[in-house]
C-alpha cells in the first residue's frame, strides 16, 4: 500500500498542470480559469463557466503538506477530506 500512496502522490502532483493545458486548449469564450471567489463572479458575470482545480480525496496528499502546497502553487483551490479512503488526519 505504501507504493500505491507514493505513486499517487506523484501522479496527483501532476494533475494540476495538466488541467492548465487542458484549460488553455479550449475556447476561452466559452470557459475561464478561476483561482479565487472573485474569478468565479467575474466568469459568471462575463457568462461563462468558471473553472477550478480541486483535489478528490485528502489522502491524495499522503499526508504531506508539501504537496498540497505544491498543488496550490499549481492553482488548484480545494480538497474533498475523504472519497473513499480515510485520512489518518
């Protein structure tokens, strides 16, 4: 199991870069990038559908502030604290 954290670790660490590409791929008439409350008023406003990165499940961190840090850094803005797994936190 502990490989299973680790590799998710990494894996999730990704995710957010991959959703910036994903994002910047479509036409932003249609969709914004949001990192902030402000952002989401903003694309409303302006009508279209905000979009933000969040993170399924506080295990994904395995624990590590480090990476939910990273993840923000990355943009994403939320965490669910359980899915299917438990948090020991």
């Amino acid at each position: 199991m502990g490989g299973q954290a680790i590799g998710a670790k990494s894996d999730i660490q990704e995710g957010p870069s991959f959703c910036c590409n994903v994002f910047k791929s479509f036409h932003t008439t249609l969709q914004a990038f949001c990192t902030s409350a402000d952002d989401v008023e903003a694309a409303l406003r302006g009508g279209k559908v905000a979009s933000l990165i969040g993170v399924e499940s506080g295990h994904a961190i395995n624990s590590n502030l480090a990476v939910l840090r990273s993840l923000y850094a990355q943009g994403a803005r939320y965490m669910t604290l359980t899915h299917k797994c438990n948090t020991p936190w």
